[in-house]
C-alpha cells in the first residue's frame, strides 16, 4: 500500500488532526474508530480512554486527536486532545508507561523492522 507508506512518512508524535469516531466496537473494551481524513484510519486504544465507557466519544463525535504511535499496521494509533475523551489519571499513567511522551512531540514517526540483537548491532 504505497499511499499508506507516502502518509506514514509524514507523520510526527503529536501531530494532530480534526477527526470524526465512526466506529466504536465494542464499548468500553476495545477503543475507537476515528477518520482523520488520511488514506487509512485512526484508532484510540482503550487504555487512552475513561474507564467508563459511557464517557468515550460516540459515533459522529468530531474532535481532535494527536499522532500516539504507528507500527507496520496500515492504521495510526491516536490519543485524544480533549480531556473529556482522556483516561483518568493521564498525566500519572503517561509518566509511568511513556516516560519520554514529551520529546517525542514533533519527531517523525519512524519504523523499525526488529530491534537489533545486541548493542553493536546498530551501526
């Protein structure tokens, strides 16, 4: 999927854009759905969002959310802006789980195949 390569390319942590929820699953398990706008979907995992799921962002919710991680998947993982839609104890969380959130912010999303074995293996 060369679009999806082209996009990915793009991207950096924390950038963000407007999106519209268009799926949500299976309420308060799984996460949801979100079309930004680009060539594949978003997706804001359940451990981003309250832990009440009636307070989750339903389908035609518009809002923004920012760049939280991409793998090798053709979908970008996403983190809600708007608190309302934020897990409880976020900042807590973050500090214990993504220490490092903060640089991230603007670095390109990047993609590694596998980690290198053994440290001289990078070069």
């Amino acid at each position: 999927m060369q679009e999806w390569e082209e996009a990915r390319r793009r991207l950096h942590f924390g950038q963000r854009f407007s999106g519209r929820v268009v799926q949500v699953p299976r309420p308060g398990t799984i996460g949801v759905v979100v079309d930004i706008g680009l060539v594949v979907g978003g997706f804001v995992d359940v451990l981003l969002l309250p832990e009440d799921g009636t307070r989750w962002p339903t389908v035609g919710t518009e809002s923004e959310f920012e760049v939280w991680w991409v793998d090798e998947r053709p979908q970008i993982r996403l983190k809600p802006v708007d608190p309302q839609y934020l897990r409880e104890g976020f900042t807590e969380w973050l500090s214990r789980w993504r220490p490092g959130w903060p640089q991230e912010h603007g670095l390109p999303v990047l993609i590694i195949d596998s980690p290198p074995s053994a440290p001289d293996a990078v070069g």
